[in-house]
C-alpha cells in the first residue's frame, strides 16, 4: 500500500518532517510510515580504536567491560528510538493522520531508507541530522547520498516549516524538470497551489518558449507566474523563495553527472543548503 515515509532522527527537524509528513498524506489520502534507524557502528573500527588507546597489553576484564558499556549504549539508542518515535507518531494524529505505521530499524541509514521507500509516494527528510543540525548552509551528508540513489520524490524539511501555500519551481527544461512538472501537472498533493514558474537562463526564444509550454501545461489547475532572467540559479531561485509566503522549493534533482557536478558545482546542493523553507526533489 502506497504511503508518506517519514525519516526522523533526534534532530530538531524532527518535528518538521512530521508536519510535512502530515501535509501531503492528508492531501494525498495517504498513511504514514514513521522510520527512525539506530545507526550500527563499525566494530572493525571500534576494536581498533579501542587498541590504540589503551595499548596492547589491556587486561582481559578492561575489554569485557567496554565490550559491556557499548552494549548498554545500543540498549540506551534503542529506547531514545522508541521515545523519539512514540512522540513523533503522536504529532501525526494530532495533526489529523489516523493511519500511522512505526518502523525502528538498526543499520545504515541510506540503505534502510531506500529499502523502505518501495511503497512511498514521497519520502520526507530532515535538512541535516542530529550531528550537524546547527551547522549554517550546511546539509546532512546522507541527503545527496539519498537523493542521487531513490527512484522517489524527496521532500527535505527545512528546520521550521509551515504548511505549503505556493510553489516556487525552478524550471530549466531538463528531463529531470520535465518529470517534476508532470507531478506538478497532476499530483493532487499540489492541487490549487499557486505556481511560480522561474528559470535562470538568458531571455531568448527558445527559453520563452519553454517556458510558456510548461506554464500552460500547469494553468488547468493552478495559478501561474513566470520569470526568465539571466542570472546565477541559486542567487535568483533564493530571492523569490525568500519572497514569497509560504513557500515550498520544488526542483528536479541533479541534472547533471557527479562528474560535472564535482567540477562545476551543483544547484541542487546550493538551493537545499541557503534556502530556509522545505524542498521537493525529483529525479
């Protein structure tokens, strides 16, 4: 059965991810899936370390007794899990979700997530995880990891958001942008938002054009506004986000290769890392 699925860690995202999370399965019509992974540890990396420090002549009752305080770190992780996912499941049906499914799970976070996203319509995220949340225009390493490898749209929670009341959607004619505007054109979790149309290119008539044939595919449904400037993507999409109220970024993900990426940079990266409100990515 299709569903939202909600990631949450300890961060202060947290409750962001549920709000959103809530957002789009009531207008979806959809249940939640509320899943939090106790990340394992390397214990290859653990014993060595554990060497190191403490030499190689460590008395046997030493080793048992670390071996037994990180036991009891994992039992602590397991409860704070269950907590953090008690609390968040409650936030849910308070925001009007009834049909809610808990999934505490041990093991790497990327690849739990995309275990789990099968049956997801999107999959909703924290901009960065409990270890780096209070680090500025920064994003949690798992994010472009996530993204780059799910086959499903993912909505990134900025650290406050409200309810989604416009769509600000960074347009450039990719396939990428293509595949986001037939979800835009169709989706019912966007139905009877306002649009705003933008792309960062020069004002020609090819661009024009593109552009006029994606705002006519969205006028059916939605109230439109274009922009065609030439300017930095990042510096132009972050100004009309910035104004406009209640925003939700909406963009296709990573375009390009990560070769080019990795010489020329990527929007994708700077508009999840400067922008304050949440952001949907499709691949």
């Amino acid at each position: 059965m299709e569903n939202v699925l909600a990631c949450i860690d300890a961060s202060s995202y947290a409750t962001s991810v549920c709000d959103l999370s809530a957002w789009a399965a009531k207008r979806l019509g959809l249940p939640v899936e509320l899943l939090h992974v106790v990340q394992r540890k390397d214990a290859v990396a653990a014993r060595g370390d554990l060497s190191g420090a403490i030499g190689l002549g460590a008395k046997t009752e030493l080793m048992e007794e670390l071996v037994r305080l990180e036991e009891a770190d994992a039992r602590l992780q397991v409860e704070r899990g269950r907590a953090l996912l008690a609390a968040a499941e409650a936030r849910l049906r308070e925001s009007g979700v009834s049909n809610v499914r808990v999934l505490h799970r041990h093991g790497g976070i990327v690849e739990t997530i995309l275990e789990q996203e099968t049956d997801a319509r999107v999959v909703v995220i924290g901009k960065r995880g409990a270890s780096h949340e209070f680090a500025t225009d920064h994003i949690g390493s798992k994010i472009e990891r996530v993204v780059r490898a799910s086959s499903k749209p993912i909505l990134i929670a900025s650290r406050v958001a409200e309810e989604p009341r416009q769509i600000v959607f960074a347009y450039d004619a990719s396939a990428a942008a293509n595949r986001a505007l037939e979800r835009l054109v169709n989706s019912p979790l966007f139905a009877g938002l306002p649009v705003h149309l933008v792309m960062a290119d020069s004002d020609n008539e090819a661009h024009r054009r593109s552009l006029d044939n994606a705002a006519a595919q969205l006028r059916a449904g939605h109230e439109v506004t274009t922009t065609l400037r030439k300017a930095k993507p990042e510096q132009l999409i972050g100004d009309i986000v910035a104004q406009t109220p209640g925003a939700m970024l909406m963009m296709g993900a990573y375009g390009h290769s990560p070769l080019r990426t990795l010489i020329v940079g990527s929007t994708t990266t700077a508009m999840i890392r400067t922008v304050r409100v949440p952001v949907l990515l499709v691949r």
